[in-house]
C-alpha cells in the first residue's frame, strides 16, 4: 500500500481560528484533506479534487471547531 503524497497545504479561517489543511493525492487519484485542529484532532475528508474537499471543508469547519470545543471543553 503506498502512501497518498502531500500535494499543497493551504489555510481556511473559521472562528478567528487560521486552520491548516493539507491536502494529499490517494493512490486512487482521489484527494484527501486532513484538517490540523490541534490536540490530535485531525479530521480527513475524502472527495475527487482539492477544490471540492477544501469547499466542503470551508462550509463545516465552523461545525467541527464547535463540536471539538465542546468535547475538551
């Protein structure tokens, strides 16, 4: 199994927060985006091309710093 190669990371903003994403080639040519939130949180999202994992990313980021800061909080 090979390991899916880092292409780009690039910044989303949510919450005053400035959020790493970096984004990965699968073996399968799809994208995967993984979310650095910290503390071990790194949520990955799976769709066929960076722009439309970093779309989906954009449109629940907000969610997912929520429900992290509920979780630690």
């Amino acid at each position: 199994m090979a390991y899916p190669i880092l292409i780009e990371t690039r910044h989303l903003s949510a919450m005053g927060r400035d959020v790493p994403v970096q984004l990965f080639r699968n073996e399968c040519g799809s994208v995967s985006a993984r979310c650095v939130l910290g503390a071990g949180d790194t949520p990955i999202i799976d769709g066929p091309s960076a722009d439309v994992v970093i779309q989906i990313l954009q449109e629940s980021l907000e969610a997912l710093l929520l429900t992290r800061m509920r979780r630690t909080g």
